[in-house]
C-alpha cells in the first residue's frame, strides 16, 4: 500500500499495478474541495499535480480513494466522467476550412469583486481595439464588414436560397479572418456568390444600413465589386516573396505610396547601430508618402486611430481604479501614457513594468506586439488577452522557467551566444477571460513577450500558456481519426494517444519559457528584424521551436517533474515531422508554396533533418498502401540533429547574416512537395476535419445596481453570427476608410 496525505482532506491509499501507466483517471472533486489534486505514480514517489493535467497523465490499474467529510451538507460521491457541459472544446459550428468551438473561465466566479471590476474593464479595453485590425490588415477591411454586417442586419430578400448560405459562409470567414484575407494563408477570401448576387443583396437592403461614404448604391456597388471579386486588386495581405517588392505587393494597411526600398532607407537613417536599447521602430504607425516626403501616421489619442485608441484608454483609466497592486497600476498607467504619447520609449517602459509585476491575478496584454502582419516585420498588429492566473497548474510552467539558466548553459548553441545571465522569466498558466485583435477567433495557445531584444536580455520577459484554450483544443482533438490516418505503425500510433496532448503542452512550453528567452546578439549587429528582414519571423519561431525539440526529449524534464519519462518526447518527436514534412500541406491550395512564418519556420526543421539524417537513416520516408508516411528510426540521432540546426539558426541571428537566412528558408520551408499536398488534402477530406479551429468569445456581464456594478457574470455564447454583429453594434469607432 501506497499512502499520500493531502491537505487532510483527500488521500490515496492504493495504487496498483505500480510503475505502469496506462489510461486516465478524469475525475470532479465534489464542490467544498477547493484543491483538485491529481496525482501519478513516477519513480516511487507520488507526483500530485492539478486538474488543469488530468488528461495529460495517465493512471495504470484502478485507484482507491478515501474523502473524509466536507463539514457541509454535500453529497462525497466522485464523479469519474466530466459532463460536457462543464468541459471546453464544445464543437460550435464547421463552415470551409474552419470549426468553432468554445472555452470555459473556471475559476472566474471566486475572484474578488475588486477583481471581477478588473477583468471586466480590461475586457472592455480589448474589445474597444477591434476595428483596428481590420484597417491594419486592409484599407477597405471596415468597408468589407459594415456591409456584410448592413446586409444581414437588413436584407429584405428570400433567406433560403443557396445564394445567401453562400453569403452567410464568406460572411463567417471574414469575420473569422477580421477581414477578407485568409487568417493563415494571407491570401484574398473570393466570395461563392456571384457579382450580380452582390448587387442584388446591396439594392435590397436599407442604404442607411451601408457604409456607402455618400456614394448611391450603384455607386457603392462599382465601387465594392474590384474590392471582394477581383484577385488582382489587393490579393495577398501578407507578401514574402523574395523576388518581389514586398511592401508593393502587400495589400495591408500599414504602408502607402511606398516601395520597399524607400522603406528599409527611412528606418536606416534613424537607427543608431550603437544604440543598445533601440525602440521597435515602426510599431505603431502607418507608413506614407506625403507631397513627395515620406511621413508616419502614429496610431495613439489624437493621431491615426484615435476613436478607437482613445475608447481603449478610457477603460484603461478605469482598470487603474482598480488594480490590484502598484506595479499592476504602474504598468497600467504606462501604457496608457503609451497611447496618449505614441512614443516608443513609452512602450519600452511600460513592457519593463509589465514584466515586474508578477504578482497580479488579473493580468493583461494589449497594444500592437506581434508583427507577422508586416512582410519586413516591423508594424504591431493590434491584439490583447486578458486572464487570471491558473495558480496550480502555474507550478509546472513555472518550474520549467525556474531552469532557464540550466537549459541555457546546456544548449547546443555557440558560447559567445549565450546569455551568461538568463533574467527572471515569469512563466505561468492563464485562464483567459477574452481575446481581441488578431489574438481572436483563432487564438495563440502560448505568448512570450516583450519582443524586444534589448528588454528580454537585460529584463527578462513573461512567458504564459493559455490553459483553457489548450484545454479546449485537446478536448476537441480527443476524438480526431487522423492519428490512425497519418502514423504508420501502432507502437507510434498509441504513443501519440497517450502522449500527444502532453507534447503539444509541454513542447509550447519550452518554446515560449525557454526558446524566446534563449541566446543573444553579437555586439553591434542591428535587431534581427533589419539585419534579416522577411526572414526573421521564420527564423525567430524555427528557433523557439527547435530549444523545444532539443529539450524535450532530456530526462531533466522528467527529474523535473514535468513529464513521466522521455516517451512524451518521442511523440512530440512523431508529431513535428509529420506535421512539417506532410499534415500542415492541408492548409495549402494547390500549386500554392509555403509563405506563412510557422508553416515555413515547420517546413525547414522538418525537411532539414531529413535531408541531414538520409545517410544515416535517422527518418525513414516510407508507402504503404499507396499511401505516404514519414517514421522516426533514431530518436537520439534526430536530436543530434535539432541541435544542430538550432546551433546554426542562432549564428545566423546572432551575427545577423542575411545570406544563411535567405539560403536557409528559401531552400528548405518554401517550396511545397505538390504531389504530397494533394495526397494530403485528399486523406484529409476523407476525415472530415477542418484544418482550422478558432473560438466564440465568452461573454462578461456586470450586474449593476444603478451606476455600480456589483457582480460580474460570465456567459458562453454559442452563436457565432450573432456575437460578431453585437461586436459590430458596441465596438464600431473608426471610420469606414482610414
């Protein structure tokens, strides 16, 4: 017998067959636990971990459980199944190449009313943001979506006909994509119905409902028909090809008038090459030409976006009323100076402060950060998360972050590239609360910020996973047929039943705790973001991911505590160069090769360790059936190998050598095997899963007595359609055209 005590409420005092680990124990404690325990046998020892790992840990053979009394009238009884209702991944609704689901906020309702206040008005803030990521991704993006939105809001038309369900499906996808470019492959969403169908819907509507800009319908309809039809106007939001003129050919919002030469010599005047804590120059401005002068529009109260900027800081203020703790308010203030000043040092020193507050329960990212929307990946798209802190499952990301110094000596990477003093990584588990910009529908499942070099060097940074968007996808992809579809063997196919949520986990993990937060710069070599330009993004996240790969499978992680043995390892291993090498093709047309910064930043590991390891056999390209498959032989080999390659994508970031970069992406992550992609894309329709899967937002509710709110409720809305037009009614700021 095996006895653990715990808090004197819960004990474990049977556990057998010992040492094996074979399927999971799900269970709810009944409600006075206010501790959920979940607790897996490893190295003779009982490791207890939170609920937030329930289906990640397997249980072998059956488990006694005593619970003594809860001192209230409850029933002890244990329930060993989660009712879907109490679950996240609830399947909303599948329109092309996408499905919603849903997320719960367990724990939202024993926040303090002073915290409730908090999450609340910062939910506001990030929703007040939501136009500016339609203008940013397209000039007419908020044209698009005011006449989808006054269409369906008034159309007086047959609602029955295959051309409206057409509408309504390019509808959802734009509001998906926050416009009419695809959210991934960046390309322009052609709609199903006809020109005439467009018309059509135009003429019987309320005109008063469009945002006609003093135009007649038929005025407005010439005017549209280029803008929705026509792939030669504004095709690709997001253009990388090498040969080409990015900024020309890149139908975002964030340049006019401009060639990309023009471009790199107006920030190459400013920069300083001696400047050690150089700004992000470029983050929050449109670029423009001007009578012949190049000029930046600043996006901040009183420049460029204003209505929307200024909504934001009024919530902003109001969240201030209430922080939690002075570096919380600090922070808060800051940025809100931020967006009254536009200056970049602003935004400097309210990442720093940012960064010192991890205290706070409530917490919050907003503001222009990620720059993936820029082909030179200068511009910050808008986007902001807002969270609670998961405090128990925070134990294991955070014990990751608390080796920061450990992973760093032990890397493969070049002496003079590392940093002798990783500063304090923050790591934790969030639940979120909303999501905003271009963090929502389709949501990151990590974040590492800041991305400044400079502040992550001589600050550190905060490195979160976003708990219950994980914990949604996972309960979505329980039930998914692509394991049997795409692995070859069965021992391979059990691991990643067994493994595979666990790996994507914990693979997330190092790659925003440890991967983002790893090597430095030579002295005097410019931010990557000029010294390697359109390739940076890339070789940014290729990096991020193979400090993961490389990690993963080292049995520090399971002396951590953070897996049970290096198997987990092995299936993250089994699902990266499947993913790289054949399942991402899914996202791909036809004839199409690879321009996205993951899909090609996936593409180069995956395709190089093969290439590097053919000699040797480490992976082995493999028909079975007429159908393709990819099998790992030397799992110790292949790290061998992401060692390497990591050791060589740090050089060429360190001494910001432009050509490695180019030879690098351009020979590996961009051409696509096109005969394998149409395999891909044929076994995938057989399955019938979407290759794409994004959220409705829940919903924050404050409970008012007169001018104050007293409670703060959270609803979980399932109807898509209708909680974009709400959106569109309650944070519609800017104008049609900016």
């Amino acid at each position: 017998m095996i006895k653990i005590q715990i808090n004197a409420r819960f004990q474990i005092i049977r556990i057998h067959p010992i040492g094996i680990l074979t399927h999971s124990l799900i269970f709810k404690l009944p409600h006075c636990f206010n501790v959920p325990i979940f607790a897996f046998y490893q190295n003779q020892k009982i490791i207890c971990k939170s609920m937030k790992l329930l289906s990640k840990f397997m249980i072998a053979g059956s488990v006694t459980l005593f619970l003594s009394a809860c001192h209230q009238n409850k029933s002890n009884t244990m329930n060993h199944t989660i009712s879907p209702g109490d679950t996240a991944g609830a399947f909303s609704e599948k329109f092309a190449d996408l499905q919603l689901l849903t997320y719960k906020i367990p724990g939202f309702d024993n926040l303090t009313l002073q915290e409730k206040k908090l999450a609340y008005y910062l939910y506001q803030a990030a929703l007040s943001g939501r136009d500016i990521l339609y203008d940013q991704k397209y000039k007419y993006g908020l044209t698009i979506r005011r006449t989808i939105e006054g269409i369906y809001d008034s159309y007086k038309g047959d609602r029955t006909t295959p051309q409206w369900k057409e509408f309504m499906i390019y509808a959802k996808r734009v509001w998906f994509s926050n416009g009419n470019h695809h959210h991934y492959g960046q390309e322009k969403i052609i709609p199903a119905f006809t020109n005439e169908d467009f018309k059509d819907f135009l003429t019987q509507s309320d005109a008063a409902k469009l945002p006609l800009d003093g135009k007649n319908v038929d005025e407005f309809d010439a005017f549209m028909q280029p803008i929705l039809f026509d792939k030669n106007v504004g095709f690709k939001t997001v253009v990388l090809d090498k040969n080409v003129d990015v900024i020309k050919e890149s139908a975002n919002n964030f340049y006019e008038g401009l060639t990309q030469k023009e471009v790199e010599d107006y920030y190459k005047s400013k920069m300083d090459p001696k400047d050690s804590t150089p700004v992000m120059y470029g983050l929050n401005s449109k670029l423009t030409k001007e009578n012949g002068q190049v000029v930046e529009k600043t996006w901040k109260v009183g420049g460029m976006y204003d209505k929307a900027i200024s909504q934001i800081v009024f919530w902003l203020q109001k969240a201030v009323s209430v922080a939690e703790n002075e570096k919380q308010k600090d922070a808060l203030e800051k940025l809100i100076k931020f967006y009254q000043t536009g200056d970049l040092k602003d935004f400097d020193a309210y990442n720093i402060a940012w960064i010192k507050d991890v205290d706070s329960k409530v917490d919050a990212t907003n503001g222009f950060i990620e720059v993936y929307g820029d082909a030179l990946g200068m511009r910050g798209s808008y986007e902001s998360v807002i969270s609670i802190r998961d405090m128990e499952a925070t134990k294991v990301i955070a014990a990751i972050g608390s080796q920061a110094q450990w992973f760093e000596d032990h890397s493969p990477i070049m002496p003079e590239h590392k940093k002798k003093n990783v500063k304090g990584i923050s790591a934790k588990v969030i639940t979120v609360c909303v999501e905003s910009g271009d963090a929502a529908p389709y949501t990151p499942i990590g974040i590492n910020l800041p991305n400044s070099n400079w502040i992550r060097q001589k600050y550190g940074s905060k490195s979160v996973s976003l708990g219950n968007i994980v914990e949604a996808y996972d309960q979505a992809n329980a039930t998914a047929p692509d394991i049997d579809e795409f692995y070859y063997d069965q021992e391979t196919k059990d691991r990643q039943r067994k493994y595979g949520a666990l790996a994507g986990e914990l693979h997330t993990d190092m790659h925003e705790v440890i991967g983002h937060a790893s090597g430095q710069l030579n002295p005097g070599v410019g931010t990557p973001e000029h010294t390697l330009k359109t390739y940076n993004n890339t070789l940014e996240e290729a990096r991020a991911d193979l400090v993961g790969l490389y990690y993963i499978i080292d049995p520090k992680l399971v002396e951590m505590g953070v897996m049970p043995s290096v198997e987990v390892g092995k299936a993250s291993y089994d699902k990266y160069i499947m993913n790289g090498m054949m399942l991402q093709l899914n996202r791909l047309d036809p004839g199409k090769n690879v321009e996205e910064a993951h899909m090609r930043n996936r593409q180069i590991i995956a395709h190089w360790v093969f290439e590097k390891g053919q000699k040797e056999n480490v992976i082995s390209k493999l028909s079975k059936d007429g159908k393709t498959y990819f099998k790992i032989n030397d799992y110790n080999k292949l790290r061998e190998l992401f060692g390497q390659l990591l050791k060589e994508i740090q050089r060429i970031k360190s001494e910001g050598d432009y050509s490695a970069a180019s030879a690098l992406v351009e020979n590996f992550g961009v051409k696509a095997d096109q005969e394998l992609l149409k395999e891909v894309k044929d076994r995938y329709k057989k399955l019938n899963i979407a290759p794409y899967k994004g959220f409705i937002q829940a919903k924050l509710v404050p409970v008012m007595n007169g001018n104050e709110i007293t409670d703060v409720k959270v609803e979980y809305p399932t109807d898509f359609v209708k909680q974009m037009m709400e959106y569109g009614k309650e944070y519609s700021f800017l104008p049609n055209i900016n």
